[in-house]
C-alpha cells in the first residue's frame, strides 16, 4: 500500500464561483407553479394524495429563500 494522501498536497479551487439558486430548474418550477398547485390541491389530488400537510409550505420557503443574498445569510466558523 501507498501512503495515504496528505491534505497539504490539495489545491484550492481556482475560482470560486457561486451558486445561482434562480437558474435551477426546480427553483424555477417551484416559484412559478407551486401557489397554483397548492390552490387546486384539495379539488384535484387530495383523493388520490391525502390532505396538504403545512409543513411544506415552510420548506418550499426556505428552499427558494437559500442560496438568495436577498434573504440573507450566516456566517460560519
């Protein structure tokens, strides 16, 4: 066995570039068509899907929230 690889020999990313949440496919889907979908859930698709549960409302915000400077962001250590 070879020596195990060591992180000094790592290169930092070049450039970093970054990510455009609103170019996303998804993004673009949800923010488009999800008031719609959930306005006619109950007519449509509770039947076959059961009932709008609320907590996706809380993440389908938080998901077109991240990656957006508008809606701030957190620093790390």
């Amino acid at each position: 066995m070879g020596p195990a690889p060591s992180c000094h020999t790592l290169e930092p990313p070049a450039l970093y570039r970054p990510r455009n949440a609103r170019a996303t496919a998804l993004y673009q889907l949800l923010e488009a068509f999800y008031e719609d979908v959930k306005a006619i859930w109950e007519e449509r698709f509770e039947k076959k899907y059961g009932f709008w549960r609320g907590f996706v409302d809380t993440v389908v915000a938080r998901y077109l929230d991240c990656g957006v400077a508008e809606a701030g962001f957190v620093i790390t250590d």
